[in-house]
C-alpha cells in the first residue's frame, strides 16, 4: 500500500509543522462580554465574593453559577495511546488535546486535557476524585487494562458526574450501533445472534457487556483471544480470577455450549464475528469466514489495517462488513457517539452514564441510519451527519430522566434544540474566528 | 441451611477420578503460584500430583473429597489426619487441597464441601482442624475466618 505509506508520511508531516504553528489545538476563552476593565469587578473581584458565596452554601449551585455545567476533564496516564502504547503523560497531550478539540467542535462541550503523572490505579482514583469540585464530568483516555477497567468501575461508583471511558464505552457503543443496524439489515434478532469477539482488550469486553444490557444474551456470545476460546474451564482462569476479574467474568457468563478450541471453531456456525485484535492483513485465515451462517456480518475494527479485508470477507461469504476506517464503507467510530453522548448526558446533569444511556444512543444511531436510508453498505451515519448528533444527545438525555438519575427534565425536543443551540454555536464560533483571522490558516 | 444446585452432588474420592482429581491439583498448584513465587511448581507438577492424588485416594490417614456436577468432577477437598505430639487435641485434620472450578464458585459449593468434611473428620475422632494455603490468598484467608478458622502459626521462608 504505497499510496497509503505516502499519505501518513504526508499527515505525520503537516501535524508536525502545524503544531509548532500553532502552539497546540485548544485554548481557553472568555464566555461573557468584557466592555472594559470595570467589567472585572463584576466577573472577578469583589463581585465574584457573592457567587462564591451562595455556592459554598449550595454545591449544587456550581453547575449553574459556573462553567462546570458544560466542562469535562480528559484524564490520561498515557499508558496506551492509540496504536503508540505506553508513550507517557507529557506525549499522550497531543491526543488529548485533539479529543479536547473534538468534544468542542461536535459536542460543544468544553473539555480539559489532563494527563497525569501516576500510573497506580489508585492514586489515579484519588486524582479524578479529588477533581470532582471543578468537573461537570470525566472522560478517561488512553489508559491500559485491566486498570482502565477498575478505574471506570470505581469512579462510576464514588463520582457524581459522568465518568465515561471511551476506550471502553465508545467503542462498545459504536459497535453496537452498528449490529442494531446490521441484524436489522439481515433479519436477525438480537436474542438469537451468535456472536464471536476476536480480542479480549478493554473495547470488546466493554462491548459484551454493553451487549448484554442491550437485548444479547450472553450464552451465545463466544471471546477469542491469542490462547483460544475463553471458557471456564480454561487453565487461565485462576490467574485472570486475580489479575482481570472482569475477563474472568465474561468467561464465566458467555459461551454457554462451551466450544473449545479457536477462533476457526468459534466461527463455525456464527452469525457476527467482532474483531478488536492485532492488525491485520490476515491476522487469521479468510477461509474461516466461510464456516458462519449465512448472511454473516463482520466488524474488523483493528487500525490502521483491519484483521480482514473487507473483499476478502465479501469473497468468504460476509454480506456485511464493517472497519475502523474512514476510506471503506461503515466506519465504526468512537467520534459519531461521544461528543453528543456527553452534550445529552451534561444538558440533563445525569449523576452518571448508564449502560442504558449508551444503548439509547447507539439505537438512535442506527435508527437515524435506517430512516435515512441504510444499506449494507451504510448500517451507521457518518460523522458529516450532522443532524443525529443532537438526536442522539436527546435520546441520552430522556434515558437518564426515564431512570430518574437526570437533574434537569425537559421534553425530547428541548433537549435536541438546546443540544442543537450549542452545537451549532460551537462550529459557528470556529468559523467567524477563522473568518477574522484570530484561527490564522495553517502556513503553506 | 444453604441451597445447593440440585445438579451438585459431593461424595468420597474414588481410584478413577484419579484423572480429573489430578488437573484439579494442578489447577489448585498453579494458582498458589500467582501469590508467591516460592510457591512456584516444577516441571513435572502433573506426574508429581497423579501420583500424590492416587497416593492420597488410598491413604487410610486422608479424606478426599470430590464435587461432582452432572457427572464431571468440579472440586476437591483433600485433608490429612495427624498426630499432635505436644498438643491437645491430639488428633489434627489438616486441609491441604481445596479447590472448586471458577464457574461453580460463589455459589456455596466450598461450604458445603467444608461441612461434609469436617463432618467427616468429626467421625473419624478429630477435635481440631487446620488448613494450608499461600499467606497472600486473601479470598483463603476470608473464607477460612468466615468458618470459624484463626492463624495459630506462621510459616516464613527464604530462598537461598
């Protein structure tokens, strides 16, 4: 794939150079109208005694009287970065300012970049814990299992705002998605599909349990990893029982006829293979395509280069195939949920995100996709959809009124206009920035 | 009393579960070996516990017992009768080998196997009962003061 090398060779360049432009992505800006210096007494001192004063009376308060309502906190230990692993905080910032940059552009959600310098999964609790005062929530990014998982367990438990880990929930949520749409595309029930993961990393076992909240049942879903199928009995089970309880778990809840062996004869007679494993091309053999059930789906979702083509899977049998990447069709990205999941979940001032909540948005996706058209080529909206963006941040916003951990309660269409209200600021502030020149364009 | 799967049945050890009885032990071994690497096995761990089991199935002085579940051995309990030289009671049940599969855990499979044997001892004249497992085992060491168990001695090691 020359052509391909080529064009990161090119990327990997303009970043470089557009960074030092730059200086970085993100900056923070000033919310009200500052007339003059008189207006200081106002937003800062004494004037800001007051405000500060009814929110040490009422904590609540902090969401209305300051920026907390609309501002996330991005916490990384730089563990494992995108396809980079444990590069670090200091060089995991980068990312995290470009996540930062996206929860604004489409979400319009204010969120800080904080990569930290401790990587013991308690001392990372203690720091988001101890954050809490500043943040109306927490996306966790970029950090490696199993501690991801406790980290997301345990803030989800002690934390009063919405701990997300997109890792985990995003990718569960984007895959799901696209099987809502995909079982629908190929008359299958949810109850009944047979599902195969390949890869047992945060995102697929966050997708099984996301799944199973979701209509799925567990028996008939089947994990591979690089020692074969999981099942109870394997002789790892001991050692994952102390070291990754929640892998345990799955291997305790799925696989209900306990198929051994690998991920050939998990696939033998399998409705939807999930592979979130090493990169491909033929990270295992095309030919184990043909054992599925007809009309069978796949989502090879390893970046950059998926585990299987998707014309090698066609030319196997798949009907419906989907990857991590923007230049196939279906493209399962984290990017279509997160922004409007945070808008929906922050404009309700849910005290967390419910598995729930992560179905409502994924089955608003599929839905925005099968109103409008979807094929199997097309099962999920692409990222310039624009309009389910505020569809889905409504949809979220309702799941947590109807299971009453949503502060604030409006109707469906005031939580989409308002999501609408602020999204649409967001791009429109981008662009009369860059239309008086204070985003300068990039140099040639 | 406690409700256990009607599919669970607990008895004696017999010489032809000496197989399945043999994967437990090695099971049980393994898992010793993530708490302590002094615990760690050796290379023949599955000659080794083969012939320990069918030693111990014979042994007059052991109790093994097995859990079995539509057929398949899913535990084990195997307990040494001693003498206490020194100390009364004089006769000691000591708990070497306790194991349940994953799947069956939680679901007070252990207890049960615990009361059966202690039982058991009872009848063959035991007062006092000990039990062996790695000082790092923190589910052990709930599961044993839930029963009523407490530490009488340490053992400390070193390597040289």
């Amino acid at each position: 794939m020359p052509k391909k090398k080529d064009r990161t060779a090119l990327l990997y360049g303009l970043a470089m150079r557009y960074s030092k432009f730059y200086g970085g992505k993100i900056s923070v800006m000033p919310n009200v109208p500052i007339r003059s210096l008189d207006d200081f007494s106002i937003w800062y001192t004494p004037g800001v005694a007051a405000v500060s004063r009814a929110i040490e009376k009422d904590h609540d308060l902090s969401f209305e009287l300051t920026s907390r309502w609309n501002t996330i906190a991005i916490v990384s230990d730089g563990t494992r970065v995108l396809g980079l692993g444990n590069v670090g905080p200091e060089a995991a910032m980068p990312v995290m300012e470009g996540k930062a940059m996206i929860f604004k552009y489409l979400g319009g959600v204010n969120a800080v970049p904080i990569t930290v310098g401790v990587h013991d999964q308690q001392e990372i609790f203690n720091t988001v814990k101890a954050l809490e005062p500043a943040f109306g929530g927490f996306n966790l990014e970029d950090i490696e299992s199993p501690k991801c998982f406790f980290l997301l367990d345990s803030l989800r438990k002690e934390v009063k705002v919405p701990v997300w880990h997109d890792d985990q929930q995003g990718t569960a949520g984007a895959t799901l998605a696209g099987l809502f749409s995909a079982i629908k595309l190929t008359g299958r029930k949810a109850a009944d599909t047979k599902i195969v993961f390949l890869g047992t990393g945060a995102a697929n076992i966050a997708t099984v349990r996301i799944l199973t909240s979701a209509g799925f049942e567990a028996g008939n879903i089947i994990m591979v990893d690089s020692s074969g199928i999981l099942e109870p009995e394997r002789e790892d089970m001991d050692e994952l029982s102390l070291h990754n309880p929640w892998k345990y778990d799955i291997a305790i809840k799925t696989n209900a006829e306990r198929v051994k062996g690998g991920l050939e004869e998990a696939l033998n007679g399998a409705d939807v293979l999930v592979a979130a494993s090493k990169p491909g091309p033929s990270t295992f053999p095309k030919e184990y395509i043909k054992g599925m059930n007809r009309n069978s789906i796949v989502f090879a979702l390893a970046n950059p280069v998926p585990e299987i083509w998707p014309w090698e899977a066609k030319e196997m049998g798949a009907r419906i195939v989907a990857t991590g990447r923007s230049d196939f069709p279906n493209q399962v990205n984290n990017s279509i949920i997160f922004p409007s999941l945070f808008r929906g979940a922050l404009d309700c001032r849910a005290s967390t995100i419910t598995d729930e909540m992560i179905v409502a948005a994924s089955s608003e996706l599929a839905k925005y996709a099968h109103d409008n058209g979807a094929n199997d080529d097309h099962i999920i909206p692409t990222m310039q959809d624009w309009d389910v963006y505020p569809k889905v941040a409504a949809a979220v916003a309702m799941k947590a009124v109807e299971q009453r951990i949503a502060r604030h309660s409006m109707s469906s269409k005031k939580f989409h206009d308002r999501a609408k209200a602020i999204m649409d600021a967001s791009k429109s502030m981008v662009s009369t920035l860059i239309k008086n020149k204070l985003i300068k364009m990039p140099p040639s | 009393m406690v409700k256990i799967d009607s599919k669970i049945r607990f008895r004696d050890a017999l010489e032809n579960d000496t197989d399945s009885l043999t994967d437990l032990v090695v099971r049980l071994k393994r898992l010793n070996e993530e708490f302590d690497s002094m615990l760690k096995v050796r290379d023949d761990i599955r000659e080794q516990a083969r012939t320990y089991v069918s030693k111990a199935i014979k042994d007059k002085n052991c109790i093994v017992l097995v859990v079995e579940s539509e057929g398949k051995v899913i535990g084990l309990l195997k307990a040494d009768l001693r003498e206490r030289f020194f100390n009364e009671p004089a006769t000691e049940g000591r708990i070497i080998e306790f194991y349940i599969m994953p799947e069956f855990r939680k679901h007070e499979v252990g207890t049960e196997l615990m009361r059966l044997a202690l039982d058991k001892m009872k009848h063959k004249g035991v007062k006092i009962v000990s039990a062996e497992f790695p000082s790092q085992n923190k589910i052990s060491v709930e599961f044993y003061a839930k029963q009523g168990f407490r530490p009488i001695t340490n053992i400390h090691a070193k390597m040289l």
